[in-house]
C-alpha cells in the first residue's frame, strides 16, 4: 500500500490481501519464490499498472525484505557461526553475498541499461528496451519516507514471524528466547530464499540440526523443531493462499479502461 501510494495508486484493502495470498501461493510452492511475479499481472489488470511499473513496485518491495532479512541473519550468523561448515556454510555465505550484492546493480542504471541493450540485441524480432527505460523510471520514482515506512512494516512483519516461531517452541516445550528464535529463523529465511528447495524444506532442518545443539538441546529436537516451523508459518500461508486461489486466480484480458489511480 505504502509503494503504490508513492505512485499514486490506490488499491482496495480486500484485493491487495487476496491478489498477495494467491501470488504467494505459487511463490512458496515453486524454488526462488518465483510466482511472486504473478503480483504484476493482478496489478496490471486491476490497476492498468504497465508490467515494467508492477516489476519496479516489486523489486522495491523485495530490496525492502531482502535487506531487513539480512539484517537480522547477520547477528544469527555471528552467535551460531559455529554451527555453519562444510557445504552448509558455503551455501549459505554464498548465498547472502549474491542477495546482498545482487541487488545494487539496480542503483547503476547505465550499467544494467548496456547489459539489457546486449541482451536485447541477441533477441529474434525487434524487442523494445523501452519497457526496460520504465523499469529504471519507476526504481527512481520511490521517495526516501515511503520507503522508511515500507521497510517499518516489514521489521514488523518480520518480527511477527520471530513471535510465532518463539511461541511454536513454546508449545514444544523448548525453551527458545526470542533472541535465539531471531537468530535461528532469520539465517533458516535465507536458506529460503536461495533456488534449492522449496521454502527451505530440507535445507532449515539441517541447519536446526546443528545449530540446537549449541542450544543443549538435542540435533533431533531441531529437526522437530523446524518440521514445526514450516508447518506453523509455511504450510499455513500456503493453505490460505490455495483459498484465495480459488476466490482471486490470476486475472486474465486487458487492463481496466480507467485505472485505479488517485
């Protein structure tokens, strides 16, 4: 609501819940959250919002999560650094350097306008880098104090996530600290995010493993633990995204004659 605000754009309360559910639907389903990009197509259409205006909306709203999540993992990887090694630990180092750099290459337009003109240029047809020109246009577009609020929405939401995660072990009769709780879902969020499972499955429970015992709890306790956190907040989302599914799939045809706009 915040970002769209800052383009002028207004949405209805009922729409942004059900069009973010049935996109994250198929993001927590697929490696990378790649369905996230179904959010243009509802904005497209609902809004009369251009793709690359949506993909710019997008990446802002992701740069927003993608540097909150890093902030908060950096202190997990600093108290459970010890638990990180082997393949794990390459994984995961690898991974929180090409999500933290990765995305300052959009803070570099004239480096990313050669590089799409070369790859345009390798394309059959005739493709326009004009839609590309927009992207650029809309990055820009975002005032400091719409994305101060943005990302205090999402320390918000994330720390929703450390509360839920602190009272699942709670009810296991763990006992976790919100601290430790932070720690442990914030580096498990990044192993979510890389392209080698879905949501993390797997990949969380192999780190909760090995970080638990740190915790003197037992490296079975953590893989119970994590089946638990999957279930709780991944499961759950996908289950209320599957419902919004059926009530708002993707739309399809053109845009509104009149967008939504302020």
């Amino acid at each position: 609501d915040v970002l769209l605000e800052a383009r002028g754009y207004q949405y209805s309360r009922l729409r942004a819940w059900t069009s973010f559910l049935s996109s994250g639907y198929v993001g927590l389903m697929t490696p990378g959250r790649v369905g996230d990009l179904l959010r243009t197509q509802y904005l497209r259409h609902d809004l009369g919002m251009p793709y690359a205006d949506g993909v710019a909306l997008l990446a802002v709203d992701r740069l927003c999560d993608i540097y909150v999540l890093l902030a908060f993992a950096s202190v997990g990887l600093a108290f459970f650094g010890a638990a990180l090694t082997g393949d794990l630990a390459l994984v995961l180092w690898v991974g929180v350097a090409a999500t933290a750099l990765g995305p300052l290459l959009l803070f570099k337009p004239g480096l990313l306008r050669r590089a799409a003109a070369f790859i345009y240029k390798k394309m059959p047809g005739e493709p326009d880098i004009a839609g590309f020109d927009r992207f650029l246009a809309g990055l820009r577009q975002q005032q400091l104090h719409h994305i101060v609020r943005a990302v205090f929405w999402t320390v918000l939401a994330f720390g929703i996530n450390y509360l839920q995660g602190w009272m699942l072990a709670r009810a296991l009769h763990i006992d976790l600290g919100v601290f430790h709780v932070m720690c442990l879902l914030a580096i498990a969020s990044v192993l979510g995010l890389l392209p080698i499972s879905i949501s993390g499955l797997g990949v969380r429970e192999l780190f909760f493993s090995l970080a638990f015992p740190l915790l003197g709890y037992s490296a079975e306790a953590g893989v119970i633990y994590g089946l638990g956190v999957f279930l709780v907040i991944y499961v759950a989302a996908v289950a209320m995204g599957f419902v919004s599914w059926q009530i708002a799939p993707p739309p399809v045809g053109d845009p509104p004659a009149t967008p939504a706009t302020t």
